[in-house]
C-alpha cells in the first residue's frame, strides 16, 4: 500500500478549505505510514449506467474514467434499497442477512413490545425507517442482519464512522447502534443524519456533532423533500401526484444539499481533528427519489425515467459526489489516504400498471377488471390498470380465500385492532371495508386479528417490481397451488420458490438465488419478479417493468429480476486502486465491504456462507482479470408450457445474477429475457 494516487479529477475546479481545517495533515501522513485508510462509499440511489455521462453526470464520468470502472456489475436480487443496503454494508448475500425487502414478513406485529411507546402494528412493515430497524434488532438478538457491518467493523478498531443520507439505508450501515430505550434512541457511537434527525424520530447526536454542525452554519434539524414547497407543489421532492395530477419536477435539492453539507463543513473537519482514521457512507436519495415520483410521463411509457425531472436527479447526486471529492482533493495527505468507493444500491425502469409487452397488449389480470374508488369516491386506479395490491387480491381470489390489509386497522366490537377486510367488488372504500390494500400487502386467509403468531394463510408483501409470498405454515400443497396460479398470469417475470416443496414446474429453487441462507429472520416461501419488456429490444435505458406500487404508469421503479435493474453504476478510486483500469469481471454490492476491509486490514467476521470476494483484480498489484463463466438455469415446463429461466454468471464460488424471464417455447433457448 506504499504507492500514492492523488485524487485529482480532471477539469474540476477544487473548494478552498473551511478556515478551520489546517493546511496540513501530518495525522494524515502518519495513519498512511501505518496503513490505517480512510474510506468512502457513496451510494447513488437507484443510478443506471447509462444515465452517466459527462453533460448530467460529470464527476462521476471523469470518476469512471481516471479510477476504476466496473462494467459488469450487479445488485443483487430482489433489487429493493434495504437489502443491498445491508449487502453494502456485510457482504453478504440476503439468504444471510435476511434483508429480503423494502417491505417483508417480520414474523411479528411490529412493536407489539411497546418499543417506541407504539402498540402492536402491521406484520409487513417498510423498513426504511430508524424506528422499524430498532424494533427488528430488539426481536432479533440486538442486529437482525446477524452479521458484521463494515462501519461496525471499523468503529470496533478506532475508527471514526458516520452513516449519513436516505432514512433506512443509511442506519443500516452501522445497524447494530440501534436499540430501542423506552420510547427513544441511546446515544450512538457513529454519527447518523438522515431524513429524522432532530426530530422526535430520529436518533441523536451527540453534543460535539451538534456543535460542529452549529459551527459550520448548519441547524441539527434535517430538512425534509419538500424543497421548502407545498405538499402538492411540482417542485416538492415528496409530491408523487395520483393518476390525474403529475408527480414531482424537482430533484431532491434541498435534503440533499444539508447532508452533504453536514459531510463536508461538520463531520469530516470534526473527524480529521482527531487524528484518527475515518469510515464514512454517504447515501444520496437521487437518483431513485425522484425517479420514483417524478411528474414527466403520467401515465405513458415515454419518456418514462428519461425525461427532465430524472435527469436533473443524476445531476443531484453528481454534485453531492463532487462537494465531498472537492473536500478530500483539497489536501494532499487526505487524498493520498482516502479510498472512495462509487456504487448504486440497483438499476431502474419506467413502471407500466397496464401494458406487459412493447406491443402494447393489456394485462388480463382478475384484480384490473374493477373500478377502485377511495372514501370520497373518486377513481383512483385508472379503468383497466392494475390496482396497488393486485398480485394480494389475485391470489386471494385464485385460493378462494379472504384478503385482509395489515397496514389498516379498525377497532373491533370489543374496541381491539383489527386488519381491515379487502373486496374489490364493493364498489368504493368504506370506513369498515377496503377495494384494495393501502400498500399492496395482504393477509390471505386470516381472521383479521392481530396476533403475535399470524393465522394467515399466505402473505404478500408488496415491493414493486417483484413481491414476496410467505406462507408461514409451510404447506407445499398450497404452494404447489399457488405457482400454478403465478405460471398463467401475464405479469409474471420469473418464480423462484422454497427449496423445501421440491421441484416445482415452472419455478426455480429460493437457494439458485442465493436465498437461503443463516437468517433467522422468515424467508419468503416464493419470490416472484414481475415481467420486464424494453421498448427498444437490448436498450436497458427503455426499459418497462410491471410493478405492484402505489406509484403510476410512467413513473419510476425497481426491484424486478431484469438486467435494467440487476446493472448498477459502479467505480472506485484512490490510493489502493487501479487507475484507468475497465473491470469487466462480475461484480456486485456483495464485494464491496470485503474489499475495503481487505484494504484497511482488518479481518470482516462472518457468520453465514454467503458472501462475496475481494475485488482484487481492482486493486494495484492485482491480476488484470478474474476468470469467469456465463450460465443458464431453467425450471422445467408449468402446464402453460412457460418456464423461469435464469442468467448468471460464476467467478470462483461467487454468483452473479443478471437476470430472469418468464418464457415459453423457442424463446427459452434464444437470448430468452431480451
């Protein structure tokens, strides 16, 4: 590690130095004598390759170009935020961590022990929130990842950490720090800032971060999406409109600008003062966050994800990249002591609620024949689209059982919660009955009570581009039935289902997707992702998913098992690696944390067996190429005569999933997914 590489991009104009900051770093010096490496990860949200140019996305164009650039990368499936946030933060593939989605079956009624002063709630909560991430922590002996972050790791050793950015990745980072106390936080030991802190939600910081923070001009309140607008102003981040009102036209300016700013003025001068090493992620919302409600495509495919408001969210996140480079490259013994590490939590693709091809053919699904009206009855699903909880209402219908919402209670007769009932031939939601569920999730065949063991039948926890089905008592009869229904709908784009229930025509085995794994958590009984389709053939820029959201027809989406979303933007620079080298071995948010971790020497413990490798062919004195083989895996025929094919490629022990279809016939043999 003796070489040096200064972290100087090209044509970029460097910020002079905080007054306070010296010009000199001897400490610096002295942790690179010692081989004691500063790192940064920086996540860009939801970035696609192809969105990185030099005109939206200069920074990260002239990053890919002087450091390394990994062009064979990959999230991991399913491609949802929380997961590879935790991959980023372990190693490890989601069989172990047990991360399984944005939204998943915790085998409980969240705070159902009173954490947070909160009584017993939905058992298919979204996890990107601080709170939620104690709770499961509190249930799950004090880290429901079971495994090492690298923040951790690093805090463990002397390192300083800080975990700032979007409101559940970026706590995960260091997850361990969050226990419930009463109805509060303890105070951490890494510094968090996300969308809570400050407020009776977040978790604290400490009075010398609040001091840094005061110092550089900063309140210790972050500020939310709206951009200082209106709840239904165009130019409020948050805003993600309905199916008659656009979404969003702005990037996520302002929350993002206090976060990099806290980085930049607050947490980094504070950390360098010590003299001790620093490990630090930065998780920008943007890209996703506004590729997610942005008001450029209501329902219409084009442009989709490609239009003004998406790519000034690239722009967005370029220039957080570039503040915090500009910081590092403003002294010399930072920059030669600082590996900065690029990635994207996963791709994207423009949602369709209605077409599942680019021939434009409709989708026949049961749920898309009704008209779904809210309290007020106005229509809130356009005639002949797919409602937010449509795979839930399908099945339910398909096993002939009642479909309940666990994220809406009513009291009882007797005064106690219970989940609201889901119909959607009632003709318009009711104050005691719903058309369909809030978020998508449902309980099927349950009595609708809370209970700290469910007696559902099957659950749907809704993610978007694929869903997870839990059937909790493990009867393969009824997942046997349950793929057979899958194996005939038009919006299916690959099943992959339990190891346990044997082979099962049509699916995949959960472990062919590293699936199975030490997690004590539940692991979803089938994972089913929905059909992917490209307006321009082999274009992943045009790409189309079908997705169970409550966001609309050209809106923006992810979490599906197809290339667009499976391709991430990835990169490194710094003193430990390669310059102007082009990866194109398989790569994936799996080896990230080994690999810094093999650069600051320090040994990431393990628990479970599925993990990635050290990227070694990236660092100097590594091999030029790491030898790797391309597959295919297909299930035998459904009685549809489809089958779920599946691509990947193998380095060592290590898989690479790039993508899966749902096709039948002369296709399965023929470049079957696009």
């Amino acid at each position: 590690m003796a070489t040096r590489v200064y972290l100087v991009l090209l044509g970029m104009t460097l910020l002079l130095l905080l007054p306070t900051i010296p010009c000199s770093l001897p400490s610096q010096a002295d942790l690179s004598q010692k081989g004691r490496r500063n790192v940064i990860i920086f996540v860009a949200d939801g970035l696609r390759p192809g969105s990185v140019n030099a005109e939206d996305a200069p920074t990260l164009s002239a990053l890919r170009e002087r450091g390394v650039n990994f062009v064979n990368s990959h999230a991991l499936f399913p491609t949802f935020t929380t997961p590879n946030s935790a991959t980023i933060a372990t190693s490890h593939y989601l069989g172990d961590t047990g991360d399984f989605g944005n939204i998943l079956y915790a085998g409980y009624p969240l705070f159902n022990t009173g954490n947070f002063g909160k009584s017993a709630g939905t058992i298919t909560p979204s996890i990107e929130s601080d709170q939620t991430l104690s709770d499961l922590n509190d249930h799950y002996k004090g880290n429901y990842l079971s495994e090492t972050t690298l923040l951790q790791l690093a805090r463990q050793n002397g390192y300083n950490t800080a975990t700032v950015g979007k409101h559940g990745p970026a706590a995960i980072q260091d997850v361990s720090q969050l226990a419930p106390l009463g109805s509060t936080f303890p105070l951490p030991r890494t510094v968090f800032i996300d969308d809570a802190t400050g407020s009776a939600t977040g978790i604290p910081l400490s009075h010398e971060v609040i001091t840094a923070l005061t110092t550089a001009g900063l309140p210790a309140v972050a500020p939310d999406r709206s951009n200082g607008c209106g709840p239904s102003d165009p130019c409020n981040n948050g805003f993600a409109g309905n199916n008659t009102t656009p979404g969003t036209t702005s990037a996520n300016i302002v929350q993002q600008k206090y976060f990099v700013d806290a980085v930049t003025k607050a947490i980094l001068p504070l950390f360098i003062s010590t003299g001790k090493p620093f490990a630090l992620v930065f998780w920008s919302r943007d890209a996703d966050g506004t590729q997610h409600n942005q008001g450029d495509s209501l329902n219409s495919l084009t442009p989709g994800i490609n239009g003004p408001a998406s790519r000034a969210a690239v722009r967005n996140a370029d220039g957080n990249l570039k503040q915090i480079l500009d910081y590092v490259n403003s002294n010399s013994g930072l920059a030669s002591n600082t590996d900065i590490f690029v990635t994207a939590d996963h791709g994207s693709a423009t949602i369709s609620r209605h077409e599942v091809d680019r021939q434009g053919h409709f989708t026949k699904s049961y749920a898309a024949q009704f008209t779904y009206k809210d309290a007020r009855g106005r229509v809130e699903v356009n005639p002949g689209f797919l409602p937010p909880g449509f795979l839930a209402i399908d099945l339910a219908h398909s096993l002939g059982m009642s479909l309940h919402d666990p994220d809406s209670m009513i009291p009882d007769s007797a005064g106690r919660n219970i989940y609201l009932p889901v119909d959607p031939t009632i003709g318009q939601q009711t104050g005691t009955a719903k058309q369909r569920p809030a978020a998508g999730n449902g309980l099927i065949g349950a009595s609708g009570r809370i209970l700290d063991s469910t007696d559902a039948k099957a659950i749907v926890a809704a993610n978007g581009g694929s869903d997870l089905i839990y059937v909790p008592d493990h009867n393969c009869d009824r997942v046997r039935r349950i793929v057979q229904f899958l194996a005939q709908q038009d919006y299916v784009g690959g099943i992959f289902v339990d190891d346990r229930c044997g082979t099962l025509p049509g699916a995949l085995p959960l472990s062919s997707i590293n699936l199975v794994g030490a997690t004590p958590l539940p692991t979803p009984t089938i994972a089913l992702s929905f059909k992917t389709f490209y307006l321009t053939p082999g274009d992943l820029q045009s790409a189309v998913q079908i997705a169970d959201t409550v966001l609309q027809e050209g809106q923006g989406m992810h979490r599906s098992l197809g290339r667009d979303n499976t391709f991430n933007n990835m990169a490194a620079i710094g003193p430990d690696f390669k310059t102007r080298f082009v990866d194109f071995s398989p790569v994936s948010n799996a080896d990230i944390a080994l690999t810094l971790a093999h650069i600051m020497e320090l040994p990431l413990p393990s628990r479970g067996n599925l993990r990635g490798r050290v990227l070694r062919e990236a660092l100097k004195g590594g091999p030029k190429e790491v030898a790797f083989e391309k597959h295919r895996l297909a299930s035998q025929d459904a009685s549809s005569g489809m089958s779920t094919v599946l691509l990947y490629q193998q380095a060592g022990k290590q898989l690479y999933f790039d993508e899966a279809c749902f096709v039948g016939g002369e296709r399965r043999d023929r470049n079957p997914c696009r």
